[in-house]
C-alpha cells in the first residue's frame, strides 16, 4: 500500500499529557491512543506542536515516540513529528531516533531563521537525503515566518523520498494550486481543521487535526464523509464543530484542545511554559459548548 493510501482521512496530532508535575503522563497518553483509534481516526501523529515538542528534551521526545509505537501496536499507522530550524541537528535526530515502525516523518519549515525558497528547498532536499523514512512537508507559515510557495513545494515533490505535504497556509488560490500541479503519487493533507472540509472538496487526500484529539469520532466520520464526496452529512457534522474550532485556537494550541480534553476527563489541564491554560472566560465558553 502506498503512503498515500495508508494516510488518507484523518491523522491525529496527539497532544502530550502532563501530570501535575509536569512529568509526560504516559498512562493517559495511552488512553488517548486507545481512544483515537477505537473512535476512528486513521492515523496518528506524534510529536508535532500540538505535542508541545519546544519544551520536551530529546529524550522525552524518543520515549514518547517509542511509546506509541508500543501502545499503537500496529493498529494504525504512525508519524513522528521531527522539525526545526537547524538542518544538521535534524539530520543527526533523523539517525538516532526511533523510527523504524514509522510510516513517514512530518517535518516543519524551518522556523525564526526565515530562510529564502532557496533555503527551504536545500533543507528538505538534505533531510530527504538522510532520511530513512519519507519526508512529509509541513508548510505553516503563521508559526514559522516564511510561507512555503507552491513553485518550492513542486520542486521538492520531484524528489524521491519527499511524499506529501501537511498544508497550513490557509492559501486556498496556493492549494489549488499544489492540487492541480503535483505529481499523482503525492499526498496533500489540510493543516487547518476549519477549511478541511472544502480543501478534501478541491482534491486533498484528508487532514491532520487538532481538534480530533477532543472530537475523534465526529471528526474523522465528517472527513471520511468529504472523501466520499457526501458533502451534506459532511456540512451537517462539519457545522456543529465550527465554534469548537475557533475556541481551541482562540488563544493558543494546545491550551485549547487540552481545555476541552480536561473537561471530558481524558488529561490534566496542564501545559508547560511559556504555554499556559486558557483564561478563565475562555474555559468558562468551552463548559458551556460542550454541555450543548
């Protein structure tokens, strides 16, 4: 099965519970998976941003990956989250980590250097290079700085061991672009849960969400109900998320998405700085939608 097959519908960009000591809290990240999985979502990501990887060290970051792979014991297909913005730490990481039952890495435009399309394009293709997983893009440039251009993105899809690409541009006009213009083996997944309904609509192959963690079964049946084009269920399912979208990133992700879990009694409301819990008021506004 090609990658493109395995990773269509919904990926899950797992958070990463903390005990109150700020300790990951292992048990309830197996809770997760086990929940994520029983409701529906085809695959899960680990180590993204929503994992809070800026403030896990290197070996928390092996010892969570290596962990879901244990706890997902096969059942779906794993991705492990490896970025940053220093290319030859990266290259180093892609050769000590665990990631032999990896399906792909997901790997971030560099972030703060904001390199030119240049620079992008000499990042990845060195990370290609080296990697003994394919490469996923991950273009977001409302974290990095710099967007990824459709022209770069083509280029690097030419590349062997490049095989997709987590958009979060909120460029439609770019998207389409990359739909009409990539290569036929290529996977292209939205990066933002709020237009991956009309982005699945204009050809993408699903999305890698944040708001799975807290709605995994609504969320990946409103995807699987966009891949077979049934896109008034998908609308119907679609429009009662919409507040909850805006509500986890209101003020910062995963604050947001962890608020939600907490009061469904799946994690602690607990992040690590300079991340810190939603405001009261805006607590106070996820209560009352999920008591709707």
């Amino acid at each position: 099965m090609s990658l493109r097959q395995q990773l269509q519908g919904t990926g899950v960009a797992l958070v990463t519970p903390f005990t109150a000591d700020l300790k990951v809290d292992f048990d309830s990240l197996g809770n997760v998976i086990d929940t994520m999985i029983k409701d529906g979502v085809e695959y899960l990501v680990t180590l993204g941003t929503t994992g809070e990887t800026p403030t896990l060290d290197k070996q928390e970051k092996r010892d969570i990956a290596q962990y879901t792979f244990e706890r997902a014991a096969g059942r779906v297909p794993v991705v492990v989250g490896i970025g940053g913005n220093n290319t030859a730490e990266l290259i180093n990481d892609l050769h000590k980590f665990p990631l032999d039952k990896a399906a792909a890495v997901l790997s971030a435009s560099p972030n703060y250097n904001k390199p030119s399309q240049e620079g992008i394009y000499q990042h990845y293709k060195a990370l290609a290079a080296e990697s003994p997983k394919p490469i996923l893009l991950y273009n977001v440039p409302g974290r990095t700085g710099r967007n990824m251009t459709a022209e770069t993105t083509l280029r690097l899809a030419q590349l062997p061991n490049i095989a997709g690409m987590k958009e979060a541009s909120g460029d439609m006009a770019q998207c389409m672009q990359l739909l009409r213009d990539m290569p036929d083996d290529f996977l292209l997944v939205s990066g933002d849960d709020a237009l991956a309904l009309p982005l699945i609509a204009c050809g993408m192959q699903g999305v890698i969400s944040v708001a799975a963690n807290a709605f995994p079964a609504e969320f990946s049946t409103m995807v699987r109900f966009c891949l077979k084009k049934d896109f008034a269920a998908a609308k119907t399912m679609n429009d009662t998320l919409i507040e909850a979208y805006d509500l986890m990133f209101a003020e910062n992700n995963p604050a947001g998405v962890k608020a939600f879990m907490a009061e469904k009694g799946w994690i602690s409301n607990t992040v690590r700085l300079p991340v810190v819990p939603l405001s009261e008021g805006l607590h106070n506004r996820v209560k009352a939608y999920l008591k709707k």
